[in-house]
C-alpha cells in the first residue's frame, strides 16, 4: 500500500491510497536502471528490444500507460500525481535501455506524426544495395511493424458481412503497398523479375515475392560460381597454350646424339646409319643391313 498526499486549491491537505495491485504502485526497488535487456542500437534490433520493454512492462503493470489504456485521472489529485510518477518512471527506464545516440534524438520526442512521416521516408527510401534478399526484407519488415505500432485501429465490437469484407480490402491494399515499396528498392538485376511479379493478374503476397526472389537469387550464385570455374580454366588453357595438365606431365624425350626429340640414342640414324633412301646415307651402307630402312627391304625383295 502506497500513499499520495496532496494540497488542493483551497489548502487543504487530502491522503489517496495506491494499493500494491494498482498498475499506479511503485515498488521501492524500482530504480532507474532495474530493467536488464540489450540497448536499442536501432531498427536492427528493435523487434527484439521492443518485446523485451512489453514483457517488462507488463510484469510491472505499467504496460498500460505506454499503450494509452491507463490514462491519467483528472478528476483526482493523488491518482493525477501517481500516474505523472509512474510516467516519468517509465520514462527514465526506457532512456536507460537504449544508446546514447538514440537518448538524444528522443529528449525531446518527436510527435506522432513527425515518427510516421519519418518511418514512411526511411521506407520509400530504403535500398537493397547489394544485400541479400532476406536481410532487405528484414529491414522492411522492421520499419513496417514499427509503423503499425503508431497506427492504432480501434477496436471493431459488431461483425457483419460488409464488416468483414472492408477489412479484407483494407488488408489486402496495405499488402499491396508493401510489396509496392519492396519492389521499388530492389537491385536493378532483379527488374526482369519485379515486371514479371507486377504483370501477374492477382499480385503475390510478401511471403511468396521473397521465396521466388531468394530461388532467384540461389540461381545465380549456382551460376555464378559455374562461370567463375569455367572463365578459371580457359584462362589457364591460354597461359599453358591449350596443353594439358596431363600432357604437359609427360617428360619430353630428346637423343643425346643428335640433339633432337622424339627418339632415343640407341634409335637415332647418326649412330645406328641411315637408310639407302637418305640423302645423308654413305655408299657402304646402302649394301648394309644396318639402315633397316626403304633400302633393306628393297635388297630382301631382290
């Protein structure tokens, strides 16, 4: 149980009770640094900073005062006087759980509609620059859950046919324009593909515009490195002059007689004679057997 006293405009003093239950309660040990979570560094990691804030604000009951549902009570003093407390506790918590760049760009806080104009800019001007799809969708995704967190729908209390179909419009044209957005920031290697995604008669969902853009992309770095392997080779082909590794392997045979490849010393005509039909054959030997050439097999037919 908490006490809140306080000075109306006539002087005097009036007690309000803040029950342990009442999302109003501070807890003694709640100082400005209880909550332990990883910083806010930017839209990297806001989903997961954003979710760990939820988690411990609703555990302490003052998820409320963030969202709007727990307003501050005008029409009373001490619970006016411990919503300010609990917001401006809040407050400090949160500027304790994000960076310091981050610190100074939200002291003083942009209005709503400067943040939406914002978000909306970052999103037209996002850019895939040579990232991989999942990680350009992924930046998409994070500034598209962060916009629809400041636009809040009210609630829908009666359902009716019509009802149902204007929401399903309405959920369709904002898939739409985010796949507008998406497409509008891709590579200009991928154009072929976004002409062909927006030529189609019923436009594809997110989900499926990335599955067919990352098979697209596991093509091309499939081929990719194909041709890496092939341009490799012929450049090697033409360095070694279009012999082969297994051919260049070979030792070269050269005679130590006559100083000339392709035959050994114990076959060579310098040592062994030359045939009767050579011109460089001595008279002598074209009697001989030793040419075994066009000669010796002349003499056997005699």
């Amino acid at each position: 149980m908490d006490t809140v006293a306080t000075t109306d405009a006539a002087g005097s003093r009036r007690t309000t009770m803040i029950d342990a239950t009442s999302p109003l309660y501070l807890h003694p040990s709640y100082g400005n640094n209880f909550m332990v979570m990883d910083k806010l560094q930017g839209s990297s990691n806001y989903r997961s900073w954003k979710r760990s804030m939820e988690i411990a604000l609703f555990s302490k009951r003052k998820l409320g005062l963030v969202i709007g549902t727990i307003t501050r009570d005008d029409t009373d003093a001490g619970k006016g006087e411990a919503w300010d407390t609990c917001n401006n506790m809040i407050i400090s918590w949160i500027f304790g759980s994000v960076s310091e760049s981050i610190k100074k760009s939200i002291m003083f806080a942009l209005t709503n509609g400067s943040r939406k104009y914002k978000i909306n800019k970052d999103l037209y001007e996002s850019r895939q620059q040579g990232n991989h799809i999942s990680e350009y969708y992924t930046q998409m995704r994070t500034l598209w859950g962060e916009l629809e967190s400041l636009n809040i729908l009210p609630a829908i209390k009666t359902m009716s046919t019509e009802v149902i179909s204007f929401v399903s419009a309405l959920t369709q044209q904002k898939e739409e324009q985010k796949l507008f957005q998406f497409l509008n920031g891709l590579d200009e290697i991928y154009g072929a593909q976004r002409s062909q995604l927006l030529m189609m008669p019923n436009l594809p969902s997110m989900e499926a515009t990335c599955s067919y853009l990352e098979q697209e992309e596991a093509q091309r770095e499939v081929l990719g490195h194909v041709r890496e392997d092939i341009e490799t080779s012929a450049i090697f082909s033409k360095s070694t002059g279009g012999v082969s590794a297994n051919a260049q392997s070979i030792p070269s045979i050269q005679c130590t007689a006559c100083g000339k490849a392709s035959h050994m010393t114990d076959k060579c005509w310098t040592v062994v004679g030359f045939p009767s039909w050579h011109p460089k054959a001595k008279p002598q030997e074209q009697s001989s057997y030793k040419g075994k050439g066009r000669g010796f097999n002349n003499k056997n037919q005699q």
